[in-house]
C-alpha cells in the first residue's frame, strides 16, 4: 500500500515548454517536402439547391494539385457525432453561409486558400430561418419539444400570492482557442493512415476518418499530444478538418494538413447556443418558488451536432441550487439555417443556470428584497431535496457555501456601501450580486462514462502513462501523472506522459463533461494498482513477510526491515519476469436516466461554488467595470490546488466574456459579421478585475471518486452569473423606485445596457 497524504500543487507538466515556446503542437510539426494544404470552398448562402459547381477556374489557379467533391468521398459523406447530418461537403443542398462545398489540395496555404475563392456556384434558393422567432413562426424544430415536470405548476400558480412573467435573451459565444482547427494526416501503408488533429474526441475522429474513407477503424490512427485550447469547440468540429486531411492523403498518397484561418474558422464552426428564455413563476410573501413555467428556446443551427444533450443540460440546471416544489420546462431545440451550434464549457447548464438566477432577481425586485436572502430562501434544504428530473440533491452544500462567502466577503457591509454610493453619485451606479452554482457531473449519455488506461514501469523505475483523455491546457495529465506516481509513492517527474493515441487506448469518450480527471484518473490509478499489487506480492515473497508489511513510501520500498529503491525493486522484478505493465478501466456507477420521461439520476455528484461580484457602470455611455471578484469553490479534495486555482479564474473570466462583451452578430442574409478579433471582443487582461480571491472550499467528495475530488472544468463558468447580475442591480438603481425587472440581455454590452437604462427609467 501507499500513503497518499495531501496532494500536492504541482506545476502544469507542459509550463516550461509553454513559456520558452518549446511546446509542439499540430503545427510546429516539420513538414514534409510534398505536403499538400488544404481548404474548403464555403457556401456563400445560408439555404439553396446547389444546382451546379464550375471549378474550372478552381483547378486551374496556382500551386494546386487537386479539388475534391462529395462524389469523390469512398465511404459516407458524413462526420456527424450523433445523427449523420454533417456532411464533410455539401451534395445537393446547402444549409448555412460557410458550409463546405469543396475540398483544394494546394502546395502552400495561402494558394489553397486563393483558389478556393474561385468557384462558380450556382445556386437555387430556399427560404431561409435565420433567427429564433423566425424558426418559432415555421415550426421548425430539431426534434420534438421536451417537456420536464414535477407536480402540478398550473395549479399551484393560481394559488400564489405572487404572480409575474418576464423574458429575456442570451447570446452565444465563439469559442476563440489560441489554436485554431488543424489537422495533419499522413498516408501509411496497406491503406492506413494517421492523423494528427487538435480534438477533444480522438475516438470518435477516427470511427468518423474510418467510415468516411470505407476502411477500419483499426486502419486509422489518431494522436493528440496537446491543445492550444478548446472549451468544447474541438469535441465535433474538429472531424470535419481531420478527415479532410485523411482524404486527401489516402487519394493523393501524399501527406496533407489543414490549418484553418481565423476568420474561416470562425464562420464554419458551430458556437455556445443563443437561448430565449420565458418564464411565469408564483411565489409566497416570503419570496419562496410555489410554481414555476419556463420556456427555453435555443438557436441549434443546420444540423443535429450535439443540441439534443446540450438542450437536456440546460433543462437539468434550470433550477441550479433551488428547490422548485412544481415546475414545468420546456425545451424547445430549433433549426436553423446557420451554422449548426455545438460543445461549449459548461454544455447548456450555463444557459439553464442564468434562466432560474433571472428569476430570483425578478422575485426579489418584485419584494423590494434582498436577492441573496431570495436565494436561500429558496435553497435545497432537508425535505426539499429532490430536482425536477426525480433526483435527490444527497450532497448540499450550496448553504453552507453561500453563508460563508456573505460573511468571508463582508456581503452585506458592501451592499451597504453600494446603497449609498448610488445614493451619492447620478451618473455611475454600482451593483453587487452573490450567485451560487450547482453542476451535474458525468455525460447524460450513460455509456460516455467511461475511461480506459495503460502504464508501463521499466526496469529502470521509470513510469509511462497513456490514457483517452486530451490535454487542451487544463492540466489533465499532470492530475493523472500525480494519481500513478501517488500509486508508487515516487516523484510526479519520474512517469512520462505521453500522447493520447487511438492505437494504445480504444474507444474513448471525448474530454468533456467535466468529467476528464474522474475517468482517467481512476482508470490510470487501477492500472497503477495492479501492477503495485504485483510487485508486493513479489516483495513479500522475496522477503518472507506479509503483504501487509509491504509499503511504498518517498523513501523507498519497505519490506518488514528491509528497504529497497523503486529503481532496484522494478529491475528485481523484471529479471524475476513479473508483468510490469497493466491496463485500467474505470465506469461511472450509480448513473442511470431515463430520456422519454426526463427523470432519474444523471449525475453522479454535483459539484458547487459561489461568486460575489461588484461592478460600476456609466450611465451616459453604458460602459461598466467589473471592480471586484471573491470566490468560493468546491473542488472536494483537490488533486492540484495550483491546477484548480488556475481553471477557476480562466472559467470565471471566460464566463464573463460571454455575459458582456462577446456578441456574435448575424446580418440578415445568415452571414456571421464578428468572425475576427477586430469584431469578436474577448476579454483581455484589463477586464480581469483588481480585486479577486479565489478560495478552495474544505470539504472531501462524498462520493468515492479519485482522492475523494471533484470536477473543476466546467462549474466555475458559471460563477460569473454573478456580474451579470450585478449589472442588473446597477440598472435597478438607476430608478431604485421601480419594482419591475430591468429587461436586460445577454452580453451586457454598453448598447443593451443603454437601452435597460432607458426602458426601466421610462417604466
């Protein structure tokens, strides 16, 4: 056995390679001197027949090879994650502005991307729905719309002492990784290729490369060592450039990449859905939910993708940490003819998050309360325990979370202050907003819940590990490189990570869900443990003692009074022929959910956190600063501390962006206007607020997860809930007299902001 103790902050394995610039992605690959680039001819109208294509001109331009259509495709035209509408190029319609036509081999880039432009297209169009109320009016939905109930909401709302209504929008948002979409595909022998791609999902780039090229999926190979970024963007749109690449190289022979423009890049691929959200909620005198109706209605795109899950998230997370005794949801997932919406951090709970946290400003404004004091009146709580999917919340904390952080944060003493700078100043007004956050942790698709594992001790004590998750920055394989040198008790340096490749683990998940450190982790510690088992039994028969006597320490292995190197244990062991390499595999338990009712267990634990923000804004020029953050999070028992700090302050700010500056603008015709960084406004460092605390909430998993911690990804996005609803209080007290909701959407530009300090004054 091994003593664990504390875990330890350990540094990104990847730090000193990003900062000297030493790290190698995709591109940084040498390339070889027959490298073909490629580039897709993109539709220029979001619905049409595509009656012909002339690529004459296209053919004919410099430095291309060859030219590629869906008749050139040996398997199926499609590289979809669910529902096999995705096609790698467009045959016979066209459904979005930017949707691949075809596909240019070139001998650099920039000719790829020239002669692209080339191509005749004739086109007969269709009516096109572009917007959400456009896609409402026709009736044009996904699938059919889902509908999630507990206990009778219309009866219980017309014995409410409070009745009221409101809706409001939120935005989408691009997902702006450093490192754009990029692929390389190199042609092997006998009809296999590799493929070297910046995915989440290397499983599922390679079943798709497999069935696009009608071979195997054994015949594909697919590596990915690190990310320059993702947040869900790279789990189904990076097939499209994968196979691309590997079609190419496998009809050429030659080897080929696609490296994406920026620009392209931004237009081709699908973003955070955009949501409507309606709603009638009943409440006491005291502010407390008696019955609640909401409507989310959210903008999917052309195509399947994943809008069936993300949508099902949403609903899960509409009540966030409340109890909602009679609630109906309904989900409404509609199509349109734009790009089709995908895979963000966080997948739908951010959008479900903020409908529910609307509604208790809304309850509260209506009150003339506190709204903190409106949110845990209406917090989970003994007898009160169980969500609109029929799940029991067994692991509240949100209470106890929000309490500590009104007292650590001097909440109310701030609030205070706040009334009466407000009361003070006629132009600048300041808000102040404590949100918490309660997030579902596994895939709601049972069967993605689940990881495998490799781990390889050489005679020389040195430890290699591979497992299916994907390293986009967040730090995964130094967490799971911690677990196994935990298992040996030896220094974290001592294993090697080494990159996820679809030949030395199969079938994985995508890293997703949050849920990267809790599969991999666990299946990487039983890889470890069933080799340590090994080696003990090994010890305690080469030193005639009991196995319990056995333990691997920092100082090396003892064995009753004897103590031994890990070097010279394992070079022991090799040479006495004990298998020193093991495979893990690790399935979520507990989870099971049934989808025609919307009820069960999805999620295997939550995990839970609270924000206090404060922002100022001008009521001239609708600007607003962000002047101070604390937080308070649940990571459970940290597997790296310096690791989880880092995710929860980049989670936060990205959240942030998403609710003020980053807005995805749309012309009337489905063209994408905001598809540079001239036009797409992300935060920078100016944007991070002077005042941040971040601190970790003490208190172990409750379930038996990897070291008893918790998921850190995607949970603290929403945390940043909390400034946008501190700018709405800010507009609130633009006319403190006025107890109807400040009609505000999201992102809280200056225009919008603007324009709720118009109407709620005008009120």
């Amino acid at each position: 056995m091994a003593d664990h103790g504390a875990n330890p902050a350990h540094a990104h394995d990847s730090a000193h390679l990003h900062v000297s610039g030493s790290a190698r992605y995709c591109d940084d690959e040498a390339e070889p001197a027959d490298l073909l680039h490629l580039a897709f001819g993109q539709s220029t109208v979001a619905h049409a027949r595509l009656v012909a294509m002339d690529l004459a001109a296209v053919r004919a331009a410099p430095g291309v090879v060859a030219v590629f259509t869906a008749g050139d495709i040996p398997g199926a035209n499609d590289v979809s994650p669910v529902a096999g509408d995705d096609r790698l190029l467009a045959d016979g319609e066209v459904t979005f502005v930017g949707q691949p036509l075809f596909l240019v081999a070139a001998t650099s880039q920039l000719a790829a991307r020239k002669a692209a432009r080339l191509g005749q297209i004739s086109y007969e169009p269709r009516p096109a729905c572009l917007t959400i109320e456009q896609a409402q009016a026709a009736q044009s939905l996904l699938e059919p719309t889902q509908r999630m109930v507990q206990g009778d909401p219309d009866a219980a709302l017309a014995t409410a002492a409070h009745r009221l209504s409101g809706q409001f929008d939120m935005g989408g948002q691009d997902h702006f990784y450093l490192e754009g979409q990029i692929a390389l595909a190199r042609p092997g022998e006998d009809g296999q290729v590799h493929v070297l791609s910046s995915t989440q999902h290397p499983s599922e780039v390679q079943h798709l490369v497999a069935h696009l090229l009608a071979v195997p999926s054994a015949d594909v190979t697919v590596e990915v060592r690190r990310m320059g970024g993702a947040f869900g963007g790279k789990e189904t749109q990076a097939a499209f450039f994968a196979a691309a690449a590997a079609l190419v190289a496998t009809l050429t022979g030659r080897p080929a990449k696609f490296r994406c423009d920026r620009d392209d890049d931004m237009v081709m691929t699908g973003k955070r859905h955009d949501f409507r959200v309606t709603y009638e909620v009943g409440c006491d005198d005291h502010g407390r939910v008696i019955a609640l109706k909401l409507l989310l209605s959210a903008r999917c795109g052309a195509t399947f993708d994943l809008s069936a899950g993300i949508n099902d998230r949403a609903m899960f997370h509409a009540d966030n940490c409340y109890f909602l005794p009679h609630v109906e949801i309904l989900s409404e997932r509609l199509k349109t003819h734009t790009v089709s919406n995908t895979a963000f951090r966080g997948f739908g709970g951010p959008q479900g998050m903020l409908a529910i946290e609307r509604v208790m400003d809304h309850i509260a404004q209506a009150l003339g309360a506190d709204p903190l004091d409106v949110r845990l009146a209406n917090a989970y709580g003994p007898g009160r325990n169980v969500t609109p999917y029929g799940m029991t919340v067994e692991d509240n904390i949100a209470p106890q979370i929000m309490a500590r952080l009104r007292h650590d944060s001097r909440y109310d003493a701030r609030r205070a202050a706040v009334v009466a700078f407000n009361a003070r100043n006629t132009v600048l007004k300041k808000g102040i907003a404590l949100a918490p956050v309660k997030f579902g942790i596994s895939f709601t698709t049972t069967h993605l819940n689940q990881a495998g594992a490799l781990v390889h001790v050489y005679a020389d004590g040195s430890i290699q590990i591979n497992h299916g998750g994907t390293e986009m920055g967040q730090g995964l394989y130094i967490k799971v490189a911690a677990v196994v040198a935990q298992v040996f008790a030896v220094p974290v340096g001592q294993v090697r990570i080494t990159a996820t490749r679809t030949d030395k683990v199969p079938n994985t998940s995508a890293t997703a869900a949050s849920s990267g450190a809790d599969l991999n982790g666990m299946a990487a510690h039983y890889a470890a443990t069933a080799i340590r088992d090994r080696l003990t039994a090994f010890v305690a028969r080469t030193f005639a003692c009991a196995e319990q006597d056995v333990l691997f320490t920092p100082a090396g292995v003892r064995a009753g009074a004897a103590t031994l190197s890990f070097a010279t244990l394992c070079h022991k062991a090799h040479r006495a022929r004990i298998q020193l390499s093991a495979t893990g595999f690790y399935a979520t338990p507990e989870i099971e959910y049934d989808r025609a009712a919307h009820k069960g267990r999805p999620f295997y634990y939550f995990a839970y956190g609270a924000a206090v923000s404060e922002v100022v804004i001008d009521t001239l020029t609708g600007e607003h600063r962000v002047l101070a953050v604390d937080i308070l999070h649940d990571v459970g028992r940290s597997l790296n501390p310096a690791i989880d700090v880092g995710q929860i302050e980049g989670a936060f700010l990205q959240g942030q962006g998403w609710l003020t500056t980053e807005e995805l603008v749309f012309d009337g015709a489905g063209r994408l206007l905001t598809h540079s960084p001239a036009t797409y406004k992300i935060p920078t460092a100016s944007d991070r607020p002077r005042h941040v605390t971040i601190a970790l909430w003490d208190g172990d998993n409750v379930k038996p997860t990897i070291h008893r911690s918790k998921a850190v990804g995607e949970p603290p996005f929403m945390l940043a809930n909390s400034v946008f609803l501190a700018l709405g209080q800010a507009v609130v007290a633009t006319a403190p007299h006025n107890r109807a909701i400040p009609q505000l959407d999201a992102p809280a530009t200056p225009e919008r902001i603007l324009r709720a300090i118009a109407a709620h004054r005008g009120a």
